[in-house]
C-alpha cells in the first residue's frame, strides 16, 4: 500500500492523522503544504482537496480528505490495527467523541488559534497586502461553512471578533466534558486507548504550545493534567505532534499563546 499525505506542522487534524498512522504502523510519504503562507489555496492543491484544508490522503489513486474520515478508512483498509474500539458501544462512545471534535471543537480551536496566534504570524510573514491576499484566497465553506468571513474577523479583530470569546468557553468546556470522562479511568472510553484519545490529544497539546497548560492544571482539571502526560509520554508523540513543527512557528505559538494567555484566563475566570 502507497500512501502520500498532505499535511502541515502544525495542523491539529494533521497531526491527528500522523498519530492514528504511527499507532497503526503505517509508514507514508509526506507532502508539506505550509498552510500559513496560503500553499493550500494553489490550484493543484485545490483539484484534491476543494476545502483548501489539511491533510488529505492519497492512497494509490484514491484521495481521501477530512481526519476523521481518513482514519475510518483507514481502518477498514487495515483492520487489524483497528484504533476504533472492537465492543459495538464503546465504538459507539468513540464515534461520539470524534463527532463532538469536528462539529464543536475543531471550529473553537481554529478561533482560538488564529485569535491567540495565527493573526499575529500571518501579519508578520505576509505584511497587509499579503495577508488581504491570504485571507481573501479561503473558500467560503472551509472549517465552517462561513470560515472565510470569519477568519478575516478573527485576524482584523483578535478577542473582539463577534463569537470569539463563546468559542473560547466552547473548547473549556470540552476540557471538562474530558475531565469528567477521565475520571477513575486512564482513557476516555472503556479501558483502552482508542481513536477518541488520538482526537482529542492534538487539541489538548495546541493549548500546551500556546502556554495555555493553566486551563488544566493547578488543579483545575487533574484528570486531563494526568491523560495528557501520559500522551506526551508516549514514544511517538514528538514525532507525531512536534518533530514536523517548525521552530519559528513552535516560538510564535509558544509566544503568541502567552501574551494571549491573560486574556483567556479572564473570560475562563482563571486566576494568574
């Protein structure tokens, strides 16, 4: 089997997909589309992948886009490595999770990226012009079904942006929906580590890069303080999640996040 994926640094959903893959033992070749200088608005690109997101699978001829679909396909394709769960309603569970990220958190974590971090590094690589020609590039129906409208808010008017601060308290509220599931239990369904835990891992560790680890810990969610160290721990996570990372972006997430970081904390009412 060939597979060829189109994936970015920091891309949760890529990553997402990297991290299923390695679990899974599957070894591919890597297309890199830097997302933040517009590479996915390229025409070739597009006949692939007409979202203009990351990644997208290529598998022999066939192009599989969207993470979550990626995952379940590959799974049907190599079923002996399956990460979903093989009892019908912990699959069930699992599929819940996965759901709730691509309805819910994913659109809440591409706000608070661009918000806390994005807008910032866009600015700084493209200056206006390009970033106008950046922001103008995004289809209509991306992330969301209005991503390009709101993209451009995010970026123009950082926690001002109409819905800004409602996505910030939607992506908490999946950290305690987590916390409350990982409670008296290592995984988020049944006793084994499945795709739920792949799903969520990338979100979880985005907020860890933009120095956000106070949304979890001090004690305010010690079971996601508890599972993510056990994903960092893992021996391919940071050639999963960091390894493909450039340092530039790695410092301006990390630098972005924290200058970010006292704004969030007031809407979540975390004391600093």
């Amino acid at each position: 089997m060939t597979f060829t994926l189109y994936h970015h640094g920091s891309s949760v959903c890529a990553a997402k997909v990297r991290f299923a893959m390695d679990e899974k033992g599957l070894e591919w070749d890597g297309v890199y589309i830097d997302i933040l200088k517009g590479e996915q608005f390229e025409p070739g690109y597009l006949k692939l992948n007409p979202k203009a997101v990351v990644p997208t699978l290529l598998h022999n001829d066939l192009v599989i886009p969207d993470s979550t679909v990626i995952i379940e396909y590959l799974d049907q394709i190599a079923p002996d490595t399956s990460v979903h769960p093989a009892d019908p309603w912990e699959r069930a569970q699992a599929r819940y999770w996965t759901k709730a990220v691509d309805e819910d958190l994913h659109p809440a974590c591409g706000t608070m990226t661009f918000v806390c971090s994005h807008r910032h590094t866009v600015l700084k690589n493209l200056g206006p012009e390009g970033a106008r020609k950046f922001l103008d590039s995004t289809p209509e129906h991306s992330v969301t079904s209005n991503w390009k409208e709101q993209k451009d808010s995010f970026v123009r008017l950082g926690f001002d942006a109409p819905g800004a601060v409602e996505k910030v308290r939607l992506y908490d509220s999946y950290l305690h929906k987590m916390d409350a599931a990982l409670d008296g239990r290592e995984w988020l369904v049944g006793n084994g580590f499945s795709v739920a835990d792949i799903a969520l891992a990338p979100y979880v560790n985005r907020l860890a890069m933009m120095s956000m680890r106070g949304m979890w810990e001090g004690g305010r969610l010690p079971n996601v303080e508890r599972w993510f160290n056990v994903i960092e721990t893992r021996p391919n996570f940071r050639r999963c999640f960091l390894d493909w990372i450039p340092e530039d972006l790695t410092r301006d997430l990390r630098e972005n996040g924290a200058k970010s970081w006292p704004e969030v904390a007031k809407i979540l009412q975390i004391e600093i």
